[in-house]
C-alpha cells in the first residue's frame, strides 16, 4: 500500500509539472495565488492549502487527464445488472476506464483533453465525494484507500511552486 501511494503521488506530481512546463501562464497564476495566500517571504503551511483554490483547480484538472490508475479494480457482480445500454451478466468481471469514460467525456467537459484548471473554478467538484464528472479515486467500497495523499500531491507542489519557480523559470527562457 506505502508503495503505490508514493508512486501514484510522484506520478501525478511529475503530470502537473509537465503540463505546468507547458503551460507557463497557468503556472504564473498559480504563483501568484500562493504569493498572495501564503505570503512571498515565508514557506507554506499546511493551513494555507484549503485557500490555494487555483492549485486545487490545477490538481484536478491533472487527476482529470492523467487519472494515476486509469482503471478502476476490476469488480465482479453477483447479479446482472444494466448500465447505461449495456447488459452486465451475473459473475462477470467489470472494470472501467474512469479516464475515457469521465475524464475525456466532451459530454461532461468543453474541450476535455486541453489542459485547463479554470474549468473547475467555482464548480462544487469534490473528489472524495464524487457529482460522477471526476473520480480519480473511485467510488463506494471500492474508493482509493490513498486518497488522502492528494493532500500531499498539493503541499509538495505547493512548496516546488516557492522553492523552484526560479529553476522553472530558467528552463522555461532556455527553451525560448
């Protein structure tokens, strides 16, 4: 369990950061929310994180695109049941691809595979307790028992956002 909670947090981890690299106006915004939260001249707390609403806009749009388990665990019925059109058959194994099915669904999201934290400003989208338009984790008995890493996912990018924005920044003038 350490194991996959570590990798799948390092995994998202590394998605914001590509997608930030590419993106350097989203990323100057982010800057700008914790300079402004949190202060210039001093680390950020824990505390502070419930206020970062642009970080947390961030983080699920990144759950959104690039889900750590892509797959929820398969599940295996003990009657037949019907989804959507489809006919599930009692004993049969389900598994579901939460990315292609919710995360990449133009249904539920405009432009569902651009990068863009702005579409969950003001929207009531709770990971934990998924409206069904973004479970990155899961649902029900089956939810994800790491779920409380993405608390960390956003404290360490929070901090890189202090710590290394100058070294972001480099990169980003060397490959203009």
């Amino acid at each position: 369990m350490l194991g996959g909670g570590t990798y799948t947090s390092a995994v998202s981890l590394e998605w914001v950061l590509v997608k930030l690299i590419h993106h350097p106006e989203i990323m100057k915004i982010a800057q700008y929310e914790l300079d402004r939260v949190g202060g210039k001249n001093r680390h950020v707390l824990e505390l502070n994180i419930p206020n970062l609403h642009y970080l947390h806009a961030i983080v699920k749009e990144n759950l959104c695109l690039h889900p750590s388990t892509p797959i929820i665990m398969p599940c295996v019925y003990v009657k037949d049941f019907q989804i959507l059109k489809y006919k599930i058959l009692a004993n049969t194994n389900v598994l579901v691809n939460i990315l292609w099915a919710i995360g990449c669904d133009p249904k539920v999201w405009k432009r569902p595979l651009k990068f863009n934290p702005d579409q969950f400003l003001g929207l009531d989208i709770n990971v934990e307790k998924s409206n069904y338009n973004l479970v990155p984790f899961g649902l029900g008995h089956q939810q994800c028992l790491g779920l409380d890493l993405q608390l960390i996912v956003q404290f360490v990018l929070a901090t890189i956002f202090q710590h290394l924005i100058g070294l972001l920044n480099l990169v980003l003038n060397q490959k203009t």
